[in-house]
C-alpha cells in the first residue's frame, strides 16, 4: 500500500497543477462575458437615449406645425380684416381671433423648446456614453485577445497534464478501488484528495486526529481517510 500511497502523491503532483489549468479555462471566459456584458448595458442605454430623442424630436415637430398653421391663420385674418376697414364688429371678431391664434403660436413655441432641452440632454447623455464604449471596446479588444491566446495556452498545457496523468496511472498500476476514492476527492477537494500529517495534525483541515490513526498511516498497510475532511492522509 505504501506504493499505492507514493503513485497517488505522484498523481496529485499533476492534478493539482491541472485543477489550476482547468480553473483557468473556467474563469477566463467568464471574465470575458462579464466585460463584454457591461459593454452591452451601456450600449443599450445609449439606445434607449436615442430612441427617446427621436420621439421627442416627433414631438417638435408637431408644435411646429401647430404654429406654423397657426401663423398662415393669423397671415389670412389679418388680410381679411384690413378688406373689412369699416366694420368694427368684424374687425373685433378678426382682433380676437388673431390673439387666440398668437397665444396658441407662443404656447406651441414654448413646448417645443422644453422639448428641444430635453433632447439636446438626451444627445449629451448619448455622446458621453458612446465616447465611454468607444474606449471601453477598445480595452475589451485588447483584453479578449489576451484571454484568447491564455485560453488557447492553458487548453495546451491541460492536454500535456492529461497525458501525464494518463501516463501515471498505467504506469504506476493503482488499483481501480484506491484511483476511485481518489477520484472522488479530487472533485470534492479542489484538486487536493491527500493531505500530510504533521504529528497528529491534519494538514488540510487542521484537525488532530486520534493516536490509532496516526498509528495506521504510520504503518502504510491501508488507505487512511482523515475523520474531518476525508482526504488520503499520509506522513
Ligand atoms: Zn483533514
């Protein structure tokens, strides 16, 4: 068993460096999505300011029309009225409604320019934030080229241990039960499935384990979980 013991060591030497390899591979993609994502927040922003902008700007044009009719309303009621010089009720009616019709221009003209600030704020909103992701892209080009040529190193690198590992087990012949547990663990434990003792304590968990135990690691006959954290334990 001793030997089984010493080709499992060997065996974590490999896996813990391929644990990392393979945390890589994990994380790097993930980093990449969580950029790319905020990059399309703020592009969706941006398309939201512009579409607001755009009703708005049909807004506008809306009180334009209104007082641009309104304008050829009050051109025409004052032609009609200088035509009718010598009716003083006509000319009256005509008075009034010419100053309705500039009360409705001048309100008209007013929310159009409430209006024309609210969208010059919604192209400044814009334009801001279209400068920040345009300098936000070109970080991100450069980063994702980055983690493309890590990713594509670590696939490498996760091959060779691959191999290796491959390489250790037949070699080393580790009985299917022992390469099992270890397996197991290997999931469990983040890559680290044996644990030293150091005296009575476990490295791994740091808990002090019972003299008996201690006793049978020592003797190497078995396979000698730790009653903690269930790692391989060895001397
Ligand atoms: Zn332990």
């Amino acid at each position: 068993m001793k030997a089984v013991l010493q080709a499992l060591l060997d065996l974590q030497v490999v896996d813990r460096d391929l644990h990392q390899v393979q945390l890589e591979l994990k994380r790097l993609p993930k980093e990449r999505a969580q950029r790319r994502a905020e990059i399309e927040r703020i592009l969706g922003r941006i398309a939201e300011l512009r579409n607001e902008a755009k009703g708005l700007r049909v807004r506008i044009k809306e009180f334009e029309d209104v007082a641009t009719t309104q304008r050829q309303r009050v051109r025409k009621l004052e032609n009609d009225m200088s035509n009718s010089r010598a009716d003083a009720v006509l000319i009256a009616h005509f008075q009034h409604e010419v100053k309705t019709c500039k009360k409705e221009i001048s309100n008209a003209e007013d929310q159009g320019l409430a209006l024309l600030e609210q969208v010059e704020n919604c192209d400044k909103q814009a334009a801001a934030l279209q400068a920040t992701v345009d300098a936000e892209e070109k970080v991100y080009a450069e980063f994702a080229g980055n983690v493309e040529r890590e990713l594509a190193a670590a696939e490498k690198r996760r091959a060779e241990l691959d191999a290796e590992r491959k390489k250790r087990i037949t070699q080393n012949s580790i009985p299917p039960e022992a390469l099992a547990t270890y397996s197991r663990l290997l999931a469990a434990r983040d890559g680290m499935p044996l644990a030293p003792l150091d005296g009575r304590t476990c490295q791994a968990c740091f808990i002090e384990i019972p003299t008996n135990l201690v006793v049978r690691v020592t003797r190497g006959s078995e396979l000698v979980p730790c009653p903690s954290c269930d790692r391989i334990l060895h001397i």
